[in-house]
C-alpha cells in the first residue's frame, strides 16, 4: 500500500529508504506527511518536497516557517488521536541526508522508552485493516 508522493518541486524525489520503511498519509502543503511502517509507536515523518534539502535552516524562512506550522499540525494530532507521555521531535539526517522531520508518540510503556526508538524497536508492521484505520483516522483529524 506505499503511495509515493508526488513531485510538488522540481527534480523532488523522496529517499528511497523512506520510501521502504513508510506509507504515504498526505501532502500538507509543503511537506508529505508519512507514516513509519512500525505500530510500536505512533511515529510519523514530515519531509520538505523541496528538491536537493538536508538542513532546516537551509529552506527559506518562509519555507521554514510553513515547515514549523505542518510540524505542529501533526504534534497536535499525535497528541489528539494517541495521547503519549512525551512527544519526540528531531531532525537527525546521519543515516538519510534528505531533510526529514520525526515526530513520535512516546509511552511510559513503549518497548524502547526511554531511551530512542532509532534502531530499537521490533519490526511490528501495521496489518492492512489497522493500516487502513490509521490513514483514515490521521486524514480525518487532519482534514486532507
């Protein structure tokens, strides 16, 4: 069920890593909305289709700001639909270069916490009816 997002900037083309580990949600605007294929955690990833990006600060402010205002869109939603304990945010780039943002819902409970979910979590990818569920909820909470 991997939809690949479409090209919104010139020469734009999604990590193909990433494009391996998550389902598409949604095009916010300026970012592609995805989902990390692993039910452990509530963990979606926003990336700039902006063409050629590795660094925030990079992108025009404009385009930052636009970034900042998707990113908290999706904060709102994890923290809406999920209620975690804490919400991780970050930026790494040392494995995928392409500008990615994380944003993860994290439980007491979670089988990673507290240290990071990068490379400690199980594989655990979502069935096809929770899938389906997910991408519906997420949508419709989001309004795309």
């Amino acid at each position: 069920m991997n939809e690949v997002t479409k090209e919104t900037e010139e020469h734009f083309k999604l990590d193909e890593r990433l494009k391996a580990d998550c389902e598409f949600v949604a095009n916010m605007g300026l970012c592609s909305l995805l989902l990390m294929n692993n039910a452990s955690v509530p963990w979606f990833i926003l990336v700039p289709n902006v063409a050629h990006t590795t660094e925030l600060t990079s992108l025009p402010i404009t385009q930052q700001q636009k970034v900042l205002y998707e990113m908290n869109q999706v904060s709102a939603m994890v923290t809406s639909l999920y209620s975690p304990d804490k919400l991780n945010i970050g930026a790494l780039g040392n494995v995928v270069s392409q500008l990615h943002i994380h944003v993860i819902g994290r439980f007491t409970n979670d089988p990673a916490w507290p240290g990071p979910v990068w490379g400690q979590l199980a594989g655990n990818a979502y069935n096809e009816a929770h899938l389906i569920q997910q991408l519906t909820d997420i949508r419709a909470y989001l309004r795309l």
